[in-house]
C-alpha cells in the first residue's frame, strides 16, 4: 500500500516537473531524453519569421508587375506589326494604301454621325477577319442600325492588353497619324491616313522608314466613346500634344482630335511605314516627333531618337 502511494507521488511530481518546464517527464518511470523534446516557437520568432516573408513578397512583388508588363507590351507591339503588314497587304492588292477615313467632305467632325468609315475597316480582310468583313453594310454608315452587330464587336488586335482602364472593349488602342499638329481631320492633312485619303508609297516622299503610320493612344475619361469602326478621332491622331500616360480629359470640341498616348510604364510604341515597331519614351520632345508625323517635309530626324530604342 505504502508503495503503491509512493509511486503515485513520484508520478504527479514528474507531470509537475514538465508543466514547468523542467523536461523531467518520465516514461515507465524513467525521464523522457531532453534530445526529444522540441520547445514550440514563440511569439518573437514567429513575428520575425512574418516579417522575414512580407520584406520578400515587397522585394519580389515590383519584378513580378515588371515582367508582366514587359509581356503586355511585347503583345501590344504584334498587334502593331500584324496592323502593318496588314496595311501593306492591302497596298499591294489596290496599290495604295486605305483612306484614315470616308466622308463626303471635311472637315470631320467627332459624333455618331455620318458614313465615317475608318482605315480600320478596310483592313479586316487581310486581318482574318473576313466573317466580320462581310456582315459590313458599306451602303450605309458605320453606325446606323445594319452594322450595329459588327460596331459592337470587340477586335481583339486592336486593344492593347495594357490599356485596361479602357472605358469600352469596342475601341480601338490604336490610331492613324493624320496631321503632325493638332487640327482637325479634313483632307489636306499632313500625315498618312486622313479624310478620303489614297496615297501610295511614292507620296510619302519621307521615306517609309522616316515616317510614322500608327501610335497608341488612351481612352478618354468621359465623353461619346466612338468605336473602332469609326474614322474619327476614335482611329486618328495627330503629333499636336505631348505623349500621355494617362485618360485624356473630355475632349474640348467636337472638331478637337487629339494626340498619342499608352498605358505603359514611360513609353509609347509606334508603327513606322517601314513595317518596324518602335518605343518613344514619353519625354521625348515634340518637334522631331511632329517631323516623322509629316509624310513630306524632308526634315532630317536622327534615327537614334526612335530605331535605337
């Protein structure tokens, strides 16, 4: 009896021993070895540990952004070279290259009204686009009621996969240089694609290479969203103001069209006649930009400033 209580009290003073911390546990009345015990983390170490992980995620979380939008913009520069050899194609099937827009006469002015067929258009055939070629009705204007179906139809070649704070998915994030200032679309423009134009490579007389065909531009923020259909300032521009990096503000007029833009970290990228894709850095001075924008002014522009990028 004496043992049998003796025993018990060596078994509660050896539970006592670990609840405080002593590693006296016993096992069959033997003590448990310390080298198999393992002491939990505190709370010191796990909060060290957290921190440790958030300073990783924050060091990694900008080079994970950029890579993305590296591959963003690489996808935005196919789009622009598909859009150019599309172009030629066309050239080189009714040898001249298509009108920015058609209209009876200029100048043109920016509301969902008219016939107002853009360059875009033209080209959908030598895009693989041919079922939304043919649902086309060109006996009327791009937005009476027969060409809603293809108006509305969203052109995947046509949106830059950066340009999501785009306020509709049938515009298009590209447009025809039609002037090197601002000032409205009306057919003595300056640039390549402007009101019933129809221009063959001889008529740009800068060279192809020295001359620029399509840039990015951004949404605005408010206003008539006119559609990639639309040969308005939805699918012209013109080289009159700085690149942007953000959505334009309403547009003051309805004569009022524009200039380039994208929603990339520091650049704009630009199909030049040649066929090759360039990026401008936004904070590129305007004057040899407007050069490159005129299709016949002979300025001599350093090929540094765009082939070098």
């Amino acid at each position: 009896m004496w043992s049998l209580a003796a025993r018990s009290r060596r078994h509660d003073r050896h539970w006592s021993s670990f609840h405080r911390g002593r590693f006296a546990m016993a096992v069959n009345g033997a003590p448990f070895p310390k080298r198999f015990l393992r002491r939990a983390f505190t709370l010191v170490e796990m909060l060290v540990v957290i921190a440790v992980i958030g300073i990783l995620v924050a060091l990694l979380l900008p080079a994970v952004t950029m890579s993305r939008e590296a591959v963003r913009r690489m996808v935005c520069s196919t789009h622009l070279a598909q859009l150019g050899l599309a172009l030629h194609q066309y050239q080189d099937v009714h040898l001249v290259y298509p009108p920015g827009t058609i209209e009876k006469q200029g100048p043109i002015q920016n509301v969902p009204k008219g016939y107002h067929f853009s360059w875009t258009t033209s080209i959908l055939p030598y895009l693989e686009r041919r079922g939304l070629d043919r649902a086309i009705d060109r006996s009327v204007g791009v937005y009476a009621k027969q060409n809603a179906s293809v108006y509305d139809a969203s052109v995947q070649i046509l949106l830059c996969p950066s340009d999501y704070q785009s306020t509709s998915p049938m515009t298009s994030s590209y447009a025809g240089v039609h002037h090197p200032t601002e000032t409205p679309i009306d057919a003595d423009n300056l640039g390549v694609f402007f009101l019933n134009s129809r221009l063959t490579p001889d008529d740009i007389a800068d060279g192809l290479n020295h001359t620029f065909f399509l840039g990015e531009k951004v949404a605005p923020k408010a206003g008539v969203v006119l559609g990639w259909m639309s040969g308005t300032r939805a699918t012209l521009r013109n080289m009159g103001h700085p690149l942007r990096g953000e959505l334009e503000p309403m547009p003051p007029s309805n004569l009022f069209v524009g200039g380039f833009g994208s929603m990339h970290a520091d650049t704009v990228q630009f199909l030049l006649g040649s066929g090759a894709v360039v990026s401008i850095p936004r904070r590129t001075d305007l004057k040899p930009l407007q050069q490159l924008s005129d299709r016949r002014d002979g300025a001599l522009v350093d090929e540094e400033l765009y082939l070098s990028q």
